[in-house]
C-alpha cells in the first residue's frame, strides 16, 4: 500500500503529486531535469523548473546527489 499528495510548486503554483514514503524522510516530485532511471513515470507530467521564478535546490550535504 503507499499514499500519495498532491501539492504546489512555484511560482506561478503547478500542482504536482508525490508518492509518500513512510518508511524515509524523503519527499520527492519529478522534474524536467531528472537523468536517473529512479525517475520512473508519475502521474503529473514533470515539474519544469524554468517555469518558476522561486524553484530552488536545497542539497542535505551529508547526502550524495546526482543531477
């Protein structure tokens, strides 16, 4: 079973969903930009990033991330 939500990003707002992983504390949408094969299909098309004129990264430096 897993739970989804659906939210906004942005500015302007896009609604956007997201699966919720209870088991983790990671919270995760797809963008334009995503080159991993963990980006799988989603049910939104995916967030473009250069749309928002307040979208930004924030990168947890303990953690190892690839774009």
């Amino acid at each position: 079973m897993y739970y989804f939500a659906k939210f906004q990003v942005g500015e302007p707002p896009v609604e956007q969903s997201a699966i919720i992983d209870t088991g983790s504390d990671t919270f995760a949408f797809p963008c334009d930009n995503c080159t991993s094969s963990d980006c799988g299909s989603h049910q939104d098309p995916r967030y473009i990033i250069s749309n928002s004129k307040t979208f930004g990264f924030k990168v947890d430096c303990d953690f190892t991330v690839s774009y």
